[in-house]
C-alpha cells in the first residue's frame, strides 16, 4: 500500500445493529476496491475483519477491526464495528478516530435498536453520516418503506441519492438521483445506461427533492432558487457536499453486499461528500497552560490511541489516529497522558489480522505499533516541546457483575495476570476485590461480554476460570438492648485462664458502625486489660450470629467485670468478650439487612410501564420520573441489590436493547422475615460445606 497524504485520506466507521450485515459490507468493500481476490461470507467464518475464534463461533463482532482499502487514489480507513450493546466501547473507541460513519440498515429489518444506538452515538461525536441500505437483493426488500422508516425515526433529513434497479432477487443496479444516470452490475464492475422508461418519473422526483434539500445548506444558492434562478449541478453537488459533512443532510444510498452490487458507488459517495481526514479541526487542551484550543493537520504532532489489543505473542498492539504531525518508525514520542516517553519501532497498518508495513504514520491517518510500555486506550501521543491532551473517551460504566475463581488451585495468579492484560485491551472490564466476601469480582457490559472475556483468557493466556453471581454484601445490626455478662475461666494445672466482662449492648442510627464505651470504676477490669476487650469486641463485629455477616451500627458499653491477680490475662478478656457479644447480639433481636442501590433507568416513553412494572415486581420503590430529550424518559427507583444483579440483561429483554441505566449504593434496610430465613439458611450450609 502505498503512502497517502491526509487530503486523500477518510476514516469511516462501518456501524450498524447486529445482523445488518456491517461484516458483510465491509467484506464486499475490500473485495470490490481488490484488496483481496475473495469473497468470504460470515456463516464461513473466513471474513477478513471476523477473526477472532469468539467471532467464528458465534458469526458476530466483537471487536473493531481495521480495513483499509485503496480507491481512486485515495485511501479510505474502514473501521468495522460490533453491532450488540455489550461490545458499545469499540464503537464509541472507534467513532473518536474517525471522521464519518456508515450506517448500515437491512432492507428487510429497516431502523433497529442497534440502529438508533449507533445514530444517537454518532450524534453525540458530531459525526456525518451516510445510510446504506443493505440486502436490496432479498426478498420483501422495500426501499420506499425503509425511507419512511428512516425519516420517521431520523427526521427529513435522510436524502436518498440513489434509487434501487431492480427489486429483490431482480435487484441488478443502481440509479443515480445526483447525475440522473443508472448503474447496472457487469461482473465486478458496472455499466452506465440511462434510466429505465418505468423509473424516470420517480428518479425526476427524488432528484428535484434532492435538489431543494441541497441548497438550503448555502444561503445564496437558496435565494436563488427560491427566485427561479438557475443553479448549476456544480454549486448543487458543493452545497450539497456542505450539507452532509456539516451534519444537516444525510445521504440515503444502497447496496447488496452479497451480490457485489453498489460497492464501488459506496466508496464513491464516501470521497466525494465526507471530510478528507485533514479538514477535520480538532480540540485538545494545552498541557502547558491548561487551555482547550482549536488545531489543525500543520500543528506539531498529537495522535489518540483509540484502541489496545493484547497478543500474547506479539504484546500489546496500539491503534492510532493523528491528527497532527507525523509519527515515524524507528522514534520517539511523548505520552502526555503518563507523561513518559515512549519508543516507537515499527508502524504499520491492519487489514483485519494481516499487518501492511508503513515507513510512518502521516496527519489524518490510522496505524498501529506494538510493545508500547505504558500507553493504554486514550492516551495522547504528542511532541514533547508541545504537550497536549485529548479529551478522554467515555467509555460505559460496566454494570454486570460476577465472581471469578480459578478453576485449577493455584492458578489464582495467572488468572489476574491475564485479566489485567485484558483490561488494558478493554477498558470497560473492571476487576476488583471485595475485602467483605474476599471474592474477586469481575464487571462488563453485559453477560455475553463476559463470556467472551472468559474465552480470550482461555486462548491467549491459557488459564481458565469460573464464574457465579457475587455473593451479596449483607448486613447484621440489632434492633434491642441487651445487658449480659461473658465469662471465661480455665484451670488446667499451672497457670489457668479468666476474664469477666459484662456489657451493654444497643441500636446506633445507621451509618454510625461501631462504637466502643469504658465505664469501668473502681479496677473491676483492670486497664491493660481494657484495649483487648475493645478488639475482642471488634473482631467478633465482623462475624454476626445470624449469619455470619459483619454487623454494623452497635454501641457496646464495658460496665463491669472481674478478674484474677494470676490467672487473668489479655486472652482471656478477648474470649470473655466474645462469649458477651455472642450472647448480646442473640438477645438484642438480631436482623439481617440488605444493601439497596439507586437506580437511574432511560429509556423510550412506551417502555416506561414494562419498566416499572418490572422494578415493583423487584420490591422497588419508584422515587420520581422525567422526561428527557428525544422522547426519552428516566425513572429513579430505589432497588435491593440482591434483585438487579441481572439487571443488564432483564432491561435489555425487557427494552430490546434500548433502555440503559446507572446505579449507586445507598443504604441498607432490614431483609423480610421469610427471605432471611433462606438467606440465614444457606449460609449455614455454606460455612458447614
């Protein structure tokens, strides 16, 4: 491949709901530009950008892969993209290296959840956006019904530039509603012919809408034309072009990725109407004054890495965008996010797996390097005289939570070796250890994201491991006072053993954990002994008598006690201590509590009554609703953990993929009697076992 200037340059995401045929399309682009002499199709599992064994078994992405592909003398960096909800990062990674997507929308299936996902987010990075309409070539095919399906979704905006010729299996070419020509497919190519007597009057139509659409992006051009004066096809295609890169048109094309029709018109319309990658303006914030400013291609140079792959044999690979600059094999640059340098050997692009070499990668352009010692996803790269940061990419929080053991004793650390190489690769898995439970927890989007993250650790690092639902963080306090007393007293020839304590025991308001009271007079308990009564108390704090939870919001009062001038020792007071408490806590009516979370769920007004239904059925208390923009609504609710560990995936059933929500801890309530019992029960069994 040889080396492009940044005005001959686009990145382009290739976005879309799972099933559109994303994989598909960016297939039948490399092939049709002759990046590669075959055709593969997903059911085969040989697509150059599906590679990955988790991809093959399940005909789905996962991950954002890079495609290059020549065309026109120009270079057009393709980025495929996962389709499903839980694989959301490596879009929103990829969308922040790009400057256009391509969304694909199934001429059978029409705007799908995935679809509006992938919209809104593209909206959010204030992307342009052309719609390819895929499988023109299937039947009940219907490209009318699909733009009205688009425009009432997306609004008017959506401009069809193009007209299917042909319909389902009869699908055979293309009809251009900008140079008012057809398009018919000639083995890997295609003829021009004029446009069939029957479509003249509907291509007439749409090119005079297309012509109305056009000039209101150019003041000048839409006075014109509102006065009857003539306006060239040249100052059309530049207002038009106007329109779509400033985000006000977006341009409604078709293919058939499977018949390898409308391909090469793709890649068309992707140079003539989307930004060359150095016009794009970017923002980064100056590290030496610490004000955001606005730069172009000439500045010194700034990159983002927008993804990390780890590879056990290579190490990790670091996907770039500059922006700015140039950066060369064989050099140095700056990570301004850790603020250390790092050694760049080698740079090359990616067409799937295969790696193409590069002598460097120019301003607007994407490569890769490997073995970078401490960047990770969203670092800025820069000059060192000239520090800048990006803003960083917001990925998701994940909320889908399990507990992870290693299935072989005493691979424990292997297994959080490989995780920590898989969290430099995604940022949305995050590992962590509960100091309560002692389980390692591991957190992602979604239960099919950790299924996978489970069979790359198997994989790349060898080692596997289990998973279950995360034991939930209960509670035990007292809702009574109890005064008791705790003796121990041992002879066993030689010196025996005695502590005396007696105590009172009762509520605090909750969040106040543990409070431990002297009123000792007199020396009844003698004070050296008065610091291990204190820690005999707090350790059995962390094992209460119902089920062995940790107990919280308890005063224990010290208010007398004995002791033995021989015999009496620290021992002894801590063991007489915990028979007190144990006694207390029995006597003080123990309960068991559990945590609660706020919930924070968005979703689409027609949701709202399945969603709350389903929260009550969850023993929620539903704290408020508002609407938001975009005819979304969110509801507040207040939720028992031990009901929204499957949250994930209930409210994906449940808004088919659409709603989303956040959650926080907030405090903890008393458990009903009957599930207490349960809960008390198994962990019983639990300990026995």
């Amino acid at each position: 491949m040889k080396a492009y200037t940044g005005d001959k340059i686009r990145n382009v995401a290739i976005v879309g709901h799972g099933g559109a045929g994303t994989t598909s399309v960016t297939e039948a682009l490399l092939y049709r530009s002759g990046a590669i002499d075959r055709m593969c199709k997903v059911e085969d599992g040989a697509t150059t950008t599906d590679f990955e064994p988790e991809e093959i078994k399940r005909k789905v992405s996962v991950n954002a892969t890079l495609a290059p592909v020549e065309w026109r003398d120009s270079k057009i960096n393709f980025i495929d993209t996962p389709g499903f909800a839980d694989f959301v990062a490596e879009v929103k990674g990829a969308f922040r290296a790009v400057d256009s997507a391509l969304i694909v929308v199934s001429a059978t299936a029409g705007v799908q959840v995935g679809t509006e996902q992938c919209w809104k987010l593209a909206e959010e990075a204030h992307l342009p956006r052309i719609i390819l309409v895929n499988k023109m070539d299937r039947e009940n095919a219907d490209f009318d019904s699909i733009l009205d399906n688009l425009r009432s979704k997306f609004g008017k905006k959506v401009l069809p530039l193009e007209l299917p010729l042909g319909k389902e299996e009869d699908f055979e070419g293309i009809i251009d509603c900008v140079r008012m020509k057809a398009y018919r497919k000639n083995g890997n190519g295609s003829d021009e012919i004029e446009i069939p007597d029957e479509y003249k009057e509907y291509a007439a139509d749409m090119h005079e809408k297309m012509v109305e659409a056009a000039v209101e992006a150019d003041d000048d051009c839409m006075m014109r034309y509102l006065e009857g004066e003539p306006v060239s096809d040249e100052e059309i295609r530049k207002c038009l072009i106007k329109g779509i890169r400033q985000a006000i048109i977006f341009p409604m094309i078709c293919c058939s990725a499977a018949k390898n029709i409308g391909l090469g018109r793709t890649m068309n319309a992707i140079i003539d109407y989307t930004y060359p990658a150095i016009l794009n303006d970017f923002k980064v914030t100056d590290v030496a004054t610490d004000k955001e400013e606005t730069r172009d291609a000439g500045a010194p140079m700034a990159a983002l890495v927008f993804k990390t792959m780890s590879d056990p044999f290579v190490g990790r690979l670091s996907f770039i965008r500059v922006f700015s600059g140039t950066i060369k094999a064989d050099s140095t640059v700056y990570n301004a996010s850790r603020e250390k340098d790092e050694r760049i050997a080698s740079v090359f692009t990616m067409r799937g797996k295969t790696q193409i070499p590069m002598k460097e990668i120019t301003a607007g352009d994407i490569g890769v390097t490997s073995k970078l010692q401490f960047t990770a996803t969203g670092d800025t790269l820069s000059d060192k005289n000239d520090p800048v940061l990006f803003a960083p990419i917001e990925f998701p929080l994940p909320m889908y939570t399990r507990a992870i053991t290693a299935r072989k004793k005493g691979d424990e650390d292997k297994v959080m070796n490989a995780l920590n190489r898989l969290m430099d690769e995604d940022p949305t898995i995050i590992v962590t250890r509960n100091p309560v439970t002692k389980e390692t927890l591991i957190s992602g989007m979604g239960d099919q994201h950790i299924e996978i993250i489970m069979e790359r650790m198997k994989r790349k690092f060898g080692v596997e491991a289990d998973l279950k639902a995360p034991i939930i963080e209960y509670r035990e306090t007292i809702r009574g006072k109890a005064h008791v007393q705790g003796k121990h007293k041992k002879q066993s020839g030689g010196h025996g053993q005695y502590g005396d304590v007696v105590i009172d025991m009762e509520p605090l308001p909750p969040g106040s954990g543990f409070e431990f009271v002297d009123k000792i007079f007199g020396g009844a308990v003698p004070r050296q002994y008065i610091p291990a009564v204190e820690k005999g108390m707090t350790e059995c704090m962390q094992h209460g008598v119902l089920a062995g939870y940790p107990v919280v919001d308890v005063r224990i009062t010290l208010v007398d006690g004995s002791y033995h001038p021989v015999d009496s020792s620290e021992m002894a007071f801590k063991t007489a201590s915990s028979i007190a408490f144990k006694k207390a806590m029995e006597e003080a009516q123990p309960v068991l509590m559990e945590p609660y979370y706020n919930l924070y769920v968005t979703c689409e007004e027609s949701m709202m009554g399945d969603v709350i239904g389903d929260l009550n059925s969850k023993r929620g208390r539903i704290l408020g609703m508002q609407s938001l923009d975009d005819g979304l609504n969110r509801v507040e609710a207040q939720v028992p953990y031990a009901e929204i560990t499957e949250y994930a995936v209930d409210l994906r059933a449940l808004t088919q993929g659409m709603g989303t929500f956040e959650m926080k801890f907030d405090h903890y309530e008393d458990v009903p009697a009957k599930m207490a019992e349960k809960i008390i029960a198994d962990a019983k069994a639990r300990a026995e076992k």
